[in-house]
C-alpha cells in the first residue's frame, strides 16, 4: 500500500445481523473498538455505516474476510466480498480484504457480542501486517 493518505480507517467484521465496527490510524497504527451495528436489512446496515462515514471521515476502509481453517471460502466469504466492493464505490475509498480467521475466538471473554472487539483485532492484524504507510 503507498501513496495511501494518513488518518482514520474503518474496519468490518461484517455479519447478516450483527457488524462489528472497530476504528484506527494509519499514523499510530493502533486500532479499537468502537461499536456494534445491529441490522436486520441492508437499508438499516448502510444507514449506520453512512452515519460512522460521516462522522469519522475514513481515508479507507478494511473488511474481515472469513474464511474455513484449510483456506477455502466459509458462507459469508462472497458477501463480504461485496460488502467491500459497495464500500468502496459508494464512499469512493480504498476497501481492503484482510482474513478474519480465529479473530471471534481470540476476543471471547464472556461477552455476549463481541464483534466490534473482533473487528479491532482484525484491523490491528491489517496494520501489523503491512509497512509503514
């Protein structure tokens, strides 16, 4: 990734009735928390995620992308692929894919949802991953 501009990113872990939303910076590389969208419909989802786009103004976006243990797409692998995909052409931003993979497990601390922490992971994971920007 270069000549990508520094400030927030948004981050995914896009599900059919929960998304957990976790924030960051591409200048201090860390990422949090920040909420959990529940959406029953594609209308309620997108209204919440113009609402966290216009509030935070991502430079990009970053999207949980499940997939099984041996690397083989999981049910959700294709809509989260679209998901992106819309991300990007309806905000006009960069939509990367980053593997999700053990992230819900790794954040289970006897919370009923745990979405938004698992999407944090997966952000944080996006920019440990990656040189500096």
């Amino acid at each position: 990734m270069t000549d990508v501009e520094n400030g927030t990113v948004l981050c995914f872990d896009f599900g059919l009735a929960r998304t957990g939303v976790a924030i960051g910076n591409t200048l201090t590389r860390t990422a949090r928390p920040l909420e959990i969208i529940h959406a029953q419909t594609n209308d309620a989802r997108w209204k919440a995620v113009d609402r966290l786009v216009r509030e935070w103004a991502p430079v990009y976006f970053v999207v949980g992308l499940p997939m099984h243990a041996d690397g083989t797409p999981s049910t959700l692998t294709a809509r989260c692929e679209r998901f992106a995909r819309q991300l990007g052409g309806r905000y006009l931003r960069a939509a990367y894919l980053e593997n999700e993979r053990g992230t819900s497990k790794a954040v289970e601390r006897g919370r009923e949802y745990i979405d938004d922490a698992a999407a944090a992971l997966i952000l944080q994971q996006f920019f440990d991953k990656r040189p500096e920007e």
